[in-house]
C-alpha cells in the first residue's frame, strides 16, 4: 500500500469582541507520491499547495460549506482543474464564501472517492450543517470527520450545537459503529480514536454537552474556530 495521510495546520486570526484569537484547522491530503485528494481546505491555498508539491490534485472535498472548510477551495482546486465536491444541503453555506460560483459534485450518503490505492466512503453526518460529511478510509483505518467529532467529542459551531440530536444520531448511528482503533480526524484540534470517545457516548445522551456551568466553573472553553464571528446563517436560503 502506498497511500498515506498528511497533515498541514492553517493558521487566522479573528476578532471576537474586541479580542484577537488565533484559530487553527487541519487539511488533510490523502494519496500517494503522483496523486492526492485534499479534504477541507482552509485559509492558506498556498501552504496546503507546498504540501501536495507536484502531485496531481484529483479533488477537493469540503465536509461542510463553512468558510474553515472551504475557504481555500477554490485556489486548491484550479491548477489542475480538480473537482470540488460537498453535499448539496451545505450549498448555502458555501455561498456565504464563493457567491460566484458552484462546487463541481453534489456528495451523496454512500458515494465514492478512489485515490491511489484506497477509497474513501462518504458518510451523512449531519448537526453542525445541514449537509455536513464524514469520509471514512478503511483500508487506511481513518475517518475524517470535520466538526462532526473532535477530540473533546461533538464539534460546535460559533459555541453552540446548532442540531446537537440529529449530530449525536451521525455520531451513534455512523462513526461509532466503525472499528475502536479507527483514528478520528477533524478540522480542528488533535487526532484521537473511535475507541477513545465512544465510552462517554451515553453522558452526552444524558445532557453532559449542554448543562449550564454553575457559578465558579467555566462555562466556556478556548475559541476553536471562527464561525461565530462569520455571519454564517442555517436557514435554506436560495441556491
């Protein structure tokens, strides 16, 4: 087997409130030494394209249509004419950061993405975004898994769970159900394992997520992207 998985952290700054934070996220590249696909593109086309070098970029898939999914798509995609590829219900949102212009694929649950030698599986895991993906390579025991699941369990959006029943349905009904060592990818932060997170499954069930802090606890951690201060809307709105 010759596929591999590369990492490359793009870093911004935005402003909440008056104060700076600086906001990471991961792009993955996944292929061999001729070809890669690049999943979730962000801030920094030009850092992303050092990694993939002169490898021949076949697509450019965006778990979700959030700018850090997207941003850097389009300047990804160009030099050798990639297709782009995200699920249709999240084209509002891409709209929000191309409003010229169209991803090439509509994802459907159960499609298929081949590069080099192994396949990646698209997988509906809604909650954070109507559309939102995860990708799952199992010849390479990996799912990507953009908001979807972070290291600290389910991803927010602007600190908040947009649609936190339907998100712990992808994770429960989808990701928990892929082998224990399978290694866990997202958009932000740290790799961790589908066996690492899913012994506090049921605390989240349970309301763990969202029970208010009482006084003298945090009641909210580090800013970890920079979808609240985006202007990002959930409704339909017009494709």
């Amino acid at each position: 087997m010759t596929a591999r998985i590369e990492r490359v952290v793009t870093e911004g700054v935005v402003d909440l409130d008056g104060t700076e934070h600086k906001v990471e996220n991961n792009t993955w590249v996944i292929g061999d030494d001729d070809e890669v696909i690049v999943i979730d593109p962000s801030r920094d086309a030009e850092k992303i394209m050092e990694q993939v070098g002169e490898r021949e970029v076949l697509a450019v898939i965006c778990t979700a249509g959030l700018p850090d999914h997207v941003s850097a798509a389009i300047e990804v995609a160009n030099r050798d004419e990639a297709v782009v590829a995200l699920h249709p219900k999240d084209k509002p949102l891409w709209r929000e950061t191309w409003s010229e212009t169209w991803p090439d694929i509509d994802m459907e649950d159960d499609g298929i993405f081949e590069v080099a030698d192994v396949q990646l599986d698209v997988m509906e895991t809604p909650g954070v975004t109507p559309g939102g993906v995860s990708l799952y390579c199992e010849a390479l025991g990996a799912v990507f898994t953009g908001k979807a699941l972070q290291a600290d369990g389910p991803g927010k959006l602007g600190g908040e769970y947009p649609a936190l029943a339907d998100q712990l349905t992808s994770i429960g009904g989808r990701l928990f159900t892929l082998p224990p060592e399978t290694r866990v990818l997202p958009v932000h932060g740290d790799e961790v394992t589908v066996g690492d997170l899913e012994p506090h499954f049921d605390d989240w069930v349970s309301g763990s997520l969202t029970r208010v802090a009482t006084d003298g606890e945090e009641s909210e951690g580090p800013l970890t992207d920079g979808t609240r201060i985006s202007g990002i809307k959930l409704g339909p709105g017009d494709e």
